[in-house]
C-alpha cells in the first residue's frame, strides 16, 4: 500500500491431496507442476501452486487483510464480511502483517497461532507481508518505514544497521518455522511494492533492492530450510522497470493497486507478464474488489482488499455479489479447491475420472469439506483414532437421534470404478443397546437415486470397513454425494461419537 494509503488507515486502526481429480474445467496443464522458485518446495505448498495454475481464469480466491495491530481485533474483517453476505461467506485467504516485523522474538505469536488454527480447521491460506524498518522504532513507528535507508550498511558488519537486521532475519525465521513446523503454505510477500520510492527498501535503486530481497531469500531458504513459502513479488506502480524483479526468486508476481474505482483490471493483469508471462499474478493489495466475471481477461489467482478498505470502498452489494459469484473460492469452498475437487460452479459441478486405487479422503488435519446431518456437534478432523494415517472425521452424537450422517455433497466421478470403501467406528461411551450400524451410499445422476452396500454392526474396539460394489450402478459419472449413514437401536441411550477415516476407490 502507498505511504499516502498506509498513514490515515494505520490512524483508523489506532482509534477504533489428489492431484489427479480435474475438474472438466480447468487448464489442460493442471497435472503438471507449477514451477516453483524454491526446487525443495515443500508438498503442501507446492499444491497450493499447482491449483491455482489448474484453476486459472476459472476460480479467484478470496482475500482480506486483517487487523494485524491488535489481537482483540484479529477477525474483524473477516467477520464483516461474513455479517455483509447471504448465505454467510468468509474469505478464503486471510492476510496478516508481523506487527513489528519480527524485530522481537515471539512478536507475532498470536498470528502465528491463529494462522495454524485456520489451516487446520478449514485450509485457509495465510498471506504474510512485513514492514519492518533498520531504524531504532523497529517498526513501531509507521514513519520510519519512508525514510531513507544506508543499505550498504545492512551488509557491513559492526554497523547498528547490520545488528539490527540479523536479529529482525532470525526472529522473522523463528515465526515461519513455526508454520513450516505444523506444515502451513505461508504466501510470503516481503519487500512488496517495488519501485514504487516509498518504501525505505526501494528508496535506493534496484540493484540494492535485489540484494535485500536474494539475501532474504538465501537466508530463509537455504540457511533456515524453510521450504513451506511461496515467495509472492508485488510491484509499486504499473509500468515500474524489470530491473526491479528478482528473476528465479518469486513464485507469484503481484499488484497493489488503490484508487482504480473501475475495477478493471485486465491492463494490470497485462503489465506484470512484462517480468515473467509464465508466472501466475495475483491482486495482492487492492481497495476495490475484482468482479469475478472478468477473470477471462484478467485470470488471478487470489485478491486480497486491504483491511478497512473492503468497506470504505466496497458496498455491500458489491460484497455481496463477490462473494456469492460461482467463480469466488471462499473458505467454505477452498478445501475442496485444494483438493482439486472445484468444479465451475458452487453446486453439482463435472468432474473427471479418478485414478485406481486412489484415496480419496484421510481427513489428515482438515475435515476435507466433509459435514454432517443431525449430529449434535462436529464434524472435526481428530487424532483420537485412525484408520490409516493419524487423524480421522469425527462428530458427537445423541443416540436418541437414531440416525445421522457423515457425507459430502460434492461431484466425483467414479466411471469405470468397481469399489467403494469407508473405515468406521464408533466411541466406547454411550448405551448403543444392541449396536450402531452404518452404510456407505453414494447419489448419483440428475435425480440423486440413493445406492448403498447394507447395513453393518459396527464397534468401538476396531475398524469397520464398509464396502459399496459399484457393478452395475448406472451414472457413475455423476456421483453427486458419498457419506455413511449410521443408525441406532430403540434400546440405546445418551450420547457418544461416530468416526470415519480412509475413503478409498478401486
């Protein structure tokens, strides 16, 4: 954001994994890998990548910048979009800012600790920027970040410039440990608007902008090993020199843009292939929100409105209709985007056949965009049992209920299949009377008909499998839903918890 936008907004704040599933409309280079800067990329982070080139003019995620200042308000923005939406929307990335730029150890941990939430709870992606500054505020004083900066003396030994630097690189790798640690892709935009001059690290040509971001980049890659960043690279102005670009270090190329009241923006779009036409591009500040509808023309892969912005310059209309738009990955969609599983729309979108043998779901840290139906509380992703892996699906139940059911409503395209199994079990509290029993069942087709493989006895001292044959089930192709539908006797009573791991297909 530019100085002119930075200061009244800092003064507001102050006074208030299966690659193969591809959705029939996504690129025709979607199993290939993205090419990502760093060779030892993390899996998770270089997935995060490859979707968004799969996805590419089909789907944009969402994006809004937090209150980064103040723990009290870390969800205030998402929240106000959520209250500005119907049906409720949040977004599907949420950006964060070390508050001091990591100029003192463990400053950011409550970031860090929300961040690890949301990526566990529901896949959520982190964008983190910084603005630290050599000087004696550290970061503390908004001014210091548009005054002039010795650079050589960062990489002189002795100076307090190159002290205070050392101590900001360590602490700002302590924090993004902490995220490679729980295995977190972190959108990592350092050094962001290049070329713009108001910023201390551009206020000095190009050749020592380079040296800042190349040493970072060494430092946090190779010295540190942190492989779960994707290195996100924004320009200051349209039309800022290639000069600039720190080729073979950046993964996403970006625009901060503020002030462009069309929302138009095709020709910024165009301008950031000047650096490298086969980078993908995203809008990683704006203050107006992208139609979605002009991804032909401008295919990013996120936006990201700036945090108070969203509402000074955005109505709720405007919200509205972002949000609701069927090309708009928001967090209620961005697992299954993760997954490969997004088709073009919101509801009963085509899929493309699955692999043999695939596992189609683990539940390993997220509840992979599976619900529940008439349960009392879940469903979560638990390591309290597992089929295969560590972690499971689980959701509490009243066996008074007497049915309930774990499922996603979700295309799949099981055409040439012959099998389909769940692993179940059921938690050793409660009066299940005579047994629990579960079914696994599939909907297919335009009129959803219901198959299922039977019902079994089910335990809590082990894993059931169930098993749906698929011989002779027409509409393979158009496998709306997949779940199992538990059941308990008239002679239980009180409440326990059904759980389901490893959804395989053969």
């Amino acid at each position: 954001m530019s100085q002119v936008q930075r200061v009244p907004l800092l003064l507001l704040g102050m006074l208030a994994l299966l690659i193969s599933t591809i959705p029939s409309t996504s690129t025709s280079g979607a199993t290939n890998a993205y090419a990502a800067a760093d060779p030892a990329i993390a899996s998770y982070a270089q997935n995060v990548i490859n979707r968004m080139a799969q996805y590419q003019g089909h789907s944009i995620i969402s994006g809004q910048q937090e209150v980064h200042w103040d723990s009290s308000r870390k969800d205030e923005m998402s929240n106000a979009i959520y209250n500005r939406t119907n049906p409720r929307q949040y977004p599907g990335l949420r950006g964060w800012d070390f508050p001091f730029g990591g100029a003192y150890a463990n400053d950011a941990q409550w970031m860090i600790d929300t961040m690890i939430s949301d990526w566990n709870t529901a896949k959520v992606l982190p964008t983190i920027s910084q603005h630290w500054t050599p000087y004696g505020s550290q970061g503390t004083n908004h001014d210091d970040m548009f005054v002039q900066v010795n650079i050589n003396n960062i990489f002189v030994d002795g100076t307090t410039e190159r002290s205070r630097y050392l101590t900001w690189r360590s602490n700002i790798a302590d924090d993004l440990q902490k995220l490679e640690n729980a295995s977190v892709p972190v959108l990592w935009r350092p050094y962001h608007e290049a070329g713009g001059g108001w910023f201390w690290w551009d206020k000095i040509g190009s050749s020592n902008y380079k040296r800042l971001w190349n040493d970072l980049w060494d430092y946090l890659t190779n010295s540190r090993g942190l492989h779960n960043l994707i290195w996100v690279w924004s320009a200051g102005t349209k039309g800022v020199g290639t000069d600039w670009y720190p080729s073979g270090k950046v993964d996403i190329l970006g625009h901060d843009i503020y002030n462009n009241s069309s929302a138009d923006y095709s020709s910024w779009y165009t301008d950031l292939a000047r650096f490298d036409s086969s980078k993908l591009r995203a809008l990683t500040e704006v203050d107006y929100m992208l139609d979605p509808a002009a991804l032909n023309n401008a295919p990013f892969a996120f936006f990201m409105t700036w945090h108070t912005d969203m509402f000074y310059r955005n109505s709720d209309s405007k919200i509205q209709s972002v949000y609701q738009h069927n090309k708009t990955v928001n967090r209620s969609r961005i697992s299954q985007y993760l997954n490969g599983r997004l088709g073009s729309s919101g509801t009963n979108p085509t899929a493309t056949p699955i692999s043999s043998g695939a596992t189609l779901y683990n539940f390993e840290g997220s509840t992979q965009g599976w619900s529940a139906a008439n349960v009392n509380a879940g469903p979560w992703s638990v390591n309290e049992w597992a089929a295969n892996g560590s972690y499971s699906l689980k959701a509490d139940v009243s066996l008074g209920n007497r049915s309930y059911d774990l499922k996603l409503t979700q295309a799949h395209n099981f055409s040439g299949k012959s099998q389909l199994q769940a692993r179940v079990r059921h938690a050793t509290w409660g009066n299940v009377g005579s047994g629990i029993s579960a079914k696994l069942y599939i909907k297919v087709g335009s009129n959803w008909a219901w198959y299922d493989g039977g019902a079994i006895t089910i335990n809590s001292g082990g894993t059931t499998t169930l098993t749906l044959n698929l011989s002779g089930i027409a509409n393979l192709g158009i496998v709306n839903e997949i779940g199992v539908s538990f059941s308990s006797p008239a002679n239980s009573s009180g409440t326990s918890a059904i759980y389901l791991d490893y959804v395989t297909l053969q």
